[in-house]
C-alpha cells in the first residue's frame, strides 16, 4: 500500500511578546508572535510528518488557521509520493484552485496558507529523503528545479530556458560551494540591536554585544520620529566604527518624498541598505526612491505578496536587494522563483527571518540559494533575531555571525509539542496567565480532517 | 442613553451556481456565486441595521467569514455615532490594526473583510439619514468627503488639497447632475451574453437579446483559446452592427506578450477595452501591454488589491477605465480614494460588478462619483449582469440598459432573510439538494459577539 496523508492539523499558536516590546518597530508597535500552524500526519510506518506554518504578529492567527485548514483536501487521502514527487505539480494545485484564488488572487491571507503547506510538505519530502531540505534542492538537477517553478506571468522577464542557463551555469561548482558553506557556514546580520521600543540606552549596550559577538551588519529600527532615527543611528555608528555595515529599517512608514528626505538626511551614518521605505505593494515609489537616493540601495521583500511583486521590482531596478520570505510568498516554490529572478538580474538575496521559526526555515533557503542559483556571497547576510528559537526541535545555532548549516533531516519548521500546548490560543497555560488579552477574543482551532 | 452596536452576525452564504456555468472564464471555470455576509446589530428603538459582504465564489468562503469575524472587536459595544459619524476614522481603525496589518497588507481576505464591515456601516449610516446611500454621500461636502480618504502612500500622486480642488470644481453643479441622473438613470453594459462556458449559438442569442433590451455596450469573456475569441467576437460583432461598443474580458489568463499578441488578432473587431489581460498586480505589464495595443484601451481594477495598486495603474498611463470593486478594495473609503484618483488622471471609472449583490452596492458608488468626483457620462458605463437580484431586498432596476436610481434608504446591501437561511452553506435546505458538494467541506459559522 501506498503511503498516505491521513491527517491535517492545525494550531493557533501565539507568544506573548508585546509585553518586552521586542520586535517592536514603526508600524508594529506590539507584536504577539505567532505561528498558524499545520501538521501533515501520514501513515508512513517511520512515523513521518510535515510541518509548516505561517508567520503573524498575534490577531488575526485564528483567521490565517482557517485558511489554512481551507486547504486540507488538496492533502488528506493523496498519496505522499504524488505530493513530494511532484512538487511544482501540487504548489500548482493549491494556488490555481480556481475558487480559492478570488480570495488573493496569490497575496494576503490564503498565499500564506499555501506558503505553510507546501512548507510543510517540503519538510516532509527532506525527511523521507534523509537530508536537510537545502541538501535535498541543492541535489536536484537544472530541470527538476525549475520544474518547480510557475512561470505563469513572468515569462517578460524570465522564461524557463533562460532559468535552466542559471542553473546550469553554476551546476559544475555546487559541490565546491557546499563544502565552503559547510566549514564557514552562512553570514548573519542582527536586527536585535535596534528595536523601535528600546531606549538609547539599550540600543548602545545592544550594539556593542553584537560587535562582540562578531558581527559586522547591524540593522535599526526607523520611521516614527526622524531626530530620534538621526540619534539613534549615531549612537550605533559612534559605536561601530567605519568598518561595519549599517541598515535601517523603515517598515513602509513613509511616503515617497518623505522616504528620500529621510533617507538623504541618514546618509550622513553610511547605511549598507534602507529597508522597507514605502508600502511593499509600490513598485513605482520603490523605483524613485531607488533612483534618488543612490548610492543607497533600497531593500524590500518581506511583504511582497508573490513573484510578480518581485519580478517587477527587478524589473523597474527598484531594489539593491532582495528580501525573501520563506512562508510570505507562496514558500519554498515561489521563493526559488524569486531566487532565479535575482539571480537574473543580478541582485543579491538577503532573506527576511526574525519572527516565529523564520531563521529556522530561510536559512535552507539562502544556502540552497548560494549553492545553485546565486553562486555568490558577496553582499548576502541573512536576518537573525535571537528569539524563540528554544520552541523548535532543530533550532539554528549562529556561532561568530553565522549560521552553521544545519544537519537534520527536514525543514527546521517542527516546533516541539510541548510549546504547540503551552502557547496554543487562547487555552494554552501561556495565555491564561496573561492579565490583558489582545484585543480580539479569537478560539482555537484544531482540525484533523479524515 | 447613545445607540450602540450590540451583535456582529456572520453568514457563509453560497449559490451553487456553477450548475449552469453562468460567471465561466477563462480562470474560474466553475463558480460558486458567494457573500461572506455580516450584519451589524444595533439597539436602536427603529431597528436599524448594517447589512454588507464580501462576494467569493466558493471554496474559501469560510475563510472569508472569518476574517470579517476578526473585525468584530472593533464594532460590538461602540456607539453607533462614534462609527458612523466618522467613517474616515473608523476605516483606518480597521484598516492600521498593527497586528491584523500583518494578513495583508491591505490585500486579500483581511481587506475584503475591511470592506465588508465598511460596508455594513456605510448602510446603516444611510439607514439612519433615511437617504440611499448614494445620496448620503452627494450631500456631503468637499471636506468632509476629503476626511473619508486614506492619503497614506498617495501623497505622490494625489494630496488631500488636490482631491479638494477636484471636489470644489463640481460642487457647483452636483444638483443638476443629481437631478439628470434621476431622470436618465446610469448606463449599463451587459456581460451576461458571453461567459466562456456558453456555446456559440447561445451567445449569439444572448447578444440579440441584450441589443433587443437597449444595451449598446456588450461584453465577451476570452482568453483560453484564441482562435475560439476570434470566433465569439465575429459572432458578437456581426450581430452588433458597427455601431455598438465591444468588450472583451481575458479574467487574468495572459503573460505580457501573449496579452499583446492577442489583443492585436482582436484588433479587428473593434474593441472598446480590453479587460485583466493579465496579473492584477502587474503594474509594468499593464503599462507594456497598453502602450502596445493603443488606441485600444486596457481596463482592470477588480481584483486592485488597493488604492496603491489603482494609483500606480494610473500613473503608469497603464489603464484607460478604472474598474472599481465596491467590496476588493476597502469598501467605499478606499473606493474614494481611487475616484478622486482616477479624475486626478483624467480615467474614466467603470465599475466592476455581477457576482453576487455587487450591482446594488456598486450603482451607488458609480452615481455619487458622477455627481460628486468624476462629473462626467463620457465613456462611463456600470456593468450588469442578471444574476441573483431576487435574493436582495432592495435589488437593481435596470430599463433599457440603464440603472435606475435606487430610492431606498441605505446601500442596498441586505439580502432576505429567507435567502440566508436557505443557501446557507453547508446546512441550508438548497445545499442538501445538491447532489456533488464542492471540493471543501467547509464548516458554515455564525457568531453573535457581545
């Protein structure tokens, strides 16, 4: 008998981190960090399961579990081998449903629901294969990746010959890579050191931890009050010195003229990138503040609902770098998309990760990224926050700002069960020892589908 | 003692009206015509209500439920003035939740659920004026409707001052448009005479039928194989004459240069637009495609995730007609934002409408826009399709191709009692008669919030 899907669980997981202010930023001034979360269960006699889930910042993960659970009977009674043989095919499945795709179409609430099962299914195809996931895509020939792909709307500015001459190009090396990438593992920038809610104070004895702790990018928090912006980055750059990298991160507060104003008035703190300017749906602000405020480079990504956000953003050379997400757009498929695309026009990868299990997933990503596509490490640092990592079975480990590659079979996405019960919403022991509860009174929601 | 809202009720309501392929295209072949509906309960001694929706078409309608249901905490126990006295403030409470932010931005499941709630209180405002909610609108003046707009991320294209120029331009002489457009009503376009499922002697019946009923402009669904459009359209045209206008609608199936190659093998019959040749979020293509294919004109906007997306299609010179969605986009306010967007650029709005109930919200918008923003009947035409007007207690009234001017207090919004409770899904009496249940067995969810 065939191996099979014989179960779809969901969790409305959330941590209580509004009430330390970390995380904290311009336009998200309290986050609760979240995960909508999924598990496939099987009846693979090794017991193998997926896991996968969605990234939110407390209200509202009752309503990304239902979008979820919306996708249960594209998995319960199919064979794994049909899913995790065929993953273009079943990526394919879920976006183009053709009712569940007015709901996007491919954006917001029901393009991180595909994001968190196709995930999960991934971790559970690295698992049956033995291999951490960046191991099993790093193996996968030139034409099995891009059959991963879906080119539908991008055929402008990439089409899968000229994928598959990217892949190809760089497919004689991989092995050099992965042996480099093992023994140094994958450069770290932190964004620990600068939450909007932390005072100078802090931000200082922050900078100067992270600096010992070998890190050479350090990102700050931007956007509310522009004098406060201008003394906290002196304040970092005072500490750093010339020689490390300095971000900000705006996280879409401001308007097109008041971004490159902004921006023009930081300048003086040499920043390595701008993040976030402008709304992340805003290709054409992007652009012109790309244009204006050169040779700063502009960041995004993180909020870009699916490849054709990104492809245009390329396409209007809008951004210096490319902020994937592992669970924003569409997951493992659309990211590799996305990949291709930079690679195509030349922009480097830097993927967004804090959160809920972000690292833990996108670090796959990036070194998978750095073996196959973008073959490079110049101008890549991945995001790392030192946050919530002791709820994952298979936690990253960043030793001297880097990510050690990681060993384990799967996707890095388990989170232990113990921390599914304990911060399970609102019932679990975590929440009802809160004395203020979010604002919205949503249930939890566990399904297993038959 | 102040009226307040004491019941936030939600419905998963669904027509199976995929049974008879009326609303197929080339990307929903098989529609379930939906309203994620909600109704806001009052204490008010007249019994006043807010009725509004989100129209899907299916699958993920629960979904759509629930995130309507997440917006809850922001209505029940609030006076019903502090709402609808300031509808600008109350869109941006909805909208600038920092945490339920995070689903979209602005996009999506938790945008439509913005829009429905919006909605839902635009109707019960216009209850309480006792006026249709077309009228409440076209009294207000310059300001006040100015302090409707969201201006976040539009300072680049359109700044409250000018948006107030525009509205003071026609304030002069909204009464005697009021009174033409009582008298002519608002002309209609027709798409029922070629959803892609019908043969080609039922087209060619339906149009005989739309021309009979005094429609001058007919609209054709296209975009799965070309040489079949290139058929339909002679049909269509050799029925039509020369003189009647003729769109065609591709619903989203073509990359940029597939849309280019086959608009211009449609050039022939004369279109007046061309609509969703294809990503709804693909700002360049749009721009690409429509400077290609001029002076045939590019439409889009039902699926605009947003005011942004309109604000970029506008001034990238990447559309001809802004087709507005009365529930996609925000709901009214940001439906606004788009009118005194598109006069800002000289764009005629032509609504998008059909599914379900979105004729009777949208004939409001399109009649105040007339009055009040755009100030025009050049190249302005509502869609119209004849399709589950019965369920609405207020329902359009088209003659000879025009809406006529709805008369009733509110938005026209509410849908009989009887029709929620039978179509409710999946328990109402008209779901147990179907024989083949759609894919996902979706729970039906009806809260009433305290």
């Amino acid at each position: 008998m065939s191996v099979r899907f014989t179960g779809f669980e969901t969790y409305d997981v959330r941590f209580p981190t509004s009430r330390e202010r970390d995380g904290s930023d311009a336009m998200n001034p309290d986050p609760d960090y979240s995960a909508a979360y999924v598990i496939l269960r099987t009846d693979d006699p090794a017991g193998h399961a997926g896991h996968g889930f969605a990234f939110t910042i407390g209200r509202g993960n009752d309503v990304q579990v239902a979008g979820i659970a919306a996708l249960a009977p594209y998995v319960v009674g199919r064979t794994v081998a049909e899913v995790c043989d065929d993953m273009g095919g079943f990526f394919g499945l879920l976006t183009h449903d053709s009712q569940l795709r007015w709901l996007g179409p491919e954006k917001g609430v029901m393009q991180m629901a595909v994001a968190a099962v196709v995930n999960a299914a991934w971790d559970l195809a690295a698992k049956r294969a033995g291999l951490p996931l960046w191991k099993l895509l790093a193996d996968l020939s030139p034409e099995a990746i891009v059959a991963l792909v879906d080119f539908r709307y991008l055929s402008d500015a990439l089409t899968p010959d000229e994928a598959l001459d990217i892949l190809r190009r760089n497919a004689g090396t991989r092995a050099q890579r992965e042996t480099e990438i093992r023994a140094t593992g994958f450069p770290a920038y932190t964004t620990s050191a600068g939450w909007l809610g932390y005072d100078d104070e802090k931000i200082r004895a922050r900078v100067r931890s992270a600096l010992a702790d070998g890190f050479d990018h350090i990102k700050l928090k931007v956007g509310k009050d522009l004098e406060d912006d201008v003394r906290r980055c002196r304040i970092a750059r005072s500490e750093m010195g010339a020689g490390p990298k300095l971000m900000v991160d705006a996280n879409q507060t401001w308007d097109r003229d008041s971004a490159i104003a902004a921006i023009r008035r930081l300048a003086e703190f040499d920043l390595f990138w701008v993040e976030e300017p402008t709304s992340p749906d805003d290709v054409l602000a992007h652009a012109a503040i790309a244009h204006a405020v050169a040779p700063i480079k502009v960041a995004t990504g993180e909020h870009a609902a699916n490849r054709v956000t990104f492809k245009q953003l390329l396409q209007a050379r809008a951004i210096g770098f490319a902020q994937i997400d592992a669970v924003r757009s569409g997951g493992v498929n659309d990211t590799i998309a996305t990949m291709l695309l930079a690679a195509k026009f030349g922009v480097p990868v830097c993927p967004h990760a804090g959160g809920v299990g972000l690292c833990e997933l996108v670090q796959h990503l990036a070194i998978f990224d750095y073996i196959a596509i973008g073959a490079n490490l110049e101008n890549r640092v991945l995001e790392f926050v030192d946050h919530l990592h002791e709820h994952f079975v298979d936690p990253v480990r960043v030793e001297r700002a880097h990510y050690q590659v990681p060993l384990g079979p799967g996707f890095s996405s388990a989170m232990h069960a113990e921390s599914i019960a304990a911060y399970t919403f609102p019932g679990g022991p975590a929440w009802r020892e809160v004395s203020s509860p979010p604002l919205v009174g949503a249930t939890a929601h566990a399904t297993a589908a038959s």
